[in-house]
C-alpha cells in the first residue's frame, strides 16, 4: 500500500565546506528516498574574475544518492603565477590588518527530485583567499605552456620577450 501513495522524494543538502588551497570539499547529505543531483557549483567573488571555474574531480560524483558522500572540487582562477601570488600578498594584508575581504563566496545549487532547486553559499574571508591565491600560484609555477584549460593564463596582455636595449 505504501509504495501506491507513496512518492519518492530527495532531501539532500550540503554540509562541512572545507578549503584547501585550490581543492575544495563538501558533504552532501541526502535523508529522501530518491536521488539529488548538484546542479551547479560556481564562485560569486568581487576579487576573481567571474569566468573563475570551479570544476567537480569526479564526474559521477554530481549525482547525490541517498546517504551521505564527500564531494571535491578544483577551483581553477584565470590568474598566471605572479598575478595569483600579488593578490595573495594583499589579502594576506587584509587578513593580518582584519579587514574585510573582497566579497567572494562558494554558491551550491543542489537539484531536488521535485525539481526545486536549493541554494548553498558559502562565503570565503581574506585568509581563504589567501590560501587560494598563493596555492593557485604554486600550481601555476609548475605549469609550462598556460591556457584556458588549465586557468594560468594571466591578463592576456602580451609579454615582450626580446632583451630591452641598453642606452
């Protein structure tokens, strides 16, 4: 009889954001009976550049079945190594000074079973930058050829490479 009045449903939710460097990680949480799925993860920031993506590592893990699951992102900011590690020396600035940082936050939407769509948000303060930033340098440092897949690309202003003339 339950199953003929019964419909499934999801109930799924985030939990324990963590930040680590460029790596961030959550906790989704589903107490339905049907599965979730992440609909879109993406960061809102007055500081990175809005084409900052944040990509999930695992591919299957968008779906969010019953039970609990730890999800990992990659964020990948369009800043080359010098431009990542300069900004990681101001929020580091703001960070001792406790002032405020540019606003940026991590937004989850989390796709419901009935179609809603429910919104997370997590914001990020200077120290979270900070760490983010200077990570995002050192990956950038080992990085020989940037493009737009791999995020190191800077400004996009060209480099004049030929040696300056002395006077």
């Amino acid at each position: 009889m339950w199953k003929v009045v019964h419909r499934p449903y999801s109930k799924a939710y985030v939990t324990l954001p963590a930040l680590d460097g460029t790596t961030f990680r959550i906790v989704t949480v589903n107490k339905g009976d049907a599965p979730a799925a992440i609909a879109d993860v993406m960061i809102e920031s007055d500081l990175l550049a809005p084409a900052t993506r944040v990509r999930l590592r695992i591919a299957d893990d968008a779906f969010i079945p019953v039970g609990a699951h730890q999800v990992v992102f990659d964020i990948v900011p369009l800043l080359d190594e010098d431009q990542s590690y300069q900004q990681s020396l101001e929020m580091l600035v703001l960070s001792v000074q406790h002032k405020p940082a540019p606003t940026t936050s991590l937004r989850v939407l989390i796709a419901q079973s009935d179609g809603k769509v429910s919104p997370y948000r997590f914001p990020l303060d200077a120290m979270d930058l900070f760490q983010l930033l200077r990570a995002n340098a050192d990956r950038c440092s080992a990085i020989k050829e940037p493009n737009f897949e791999n995020g190191c690309i800077g400004s996009g202003q060209e480099v004049d490479e030929r040696p300056k003339a002395k006077d």
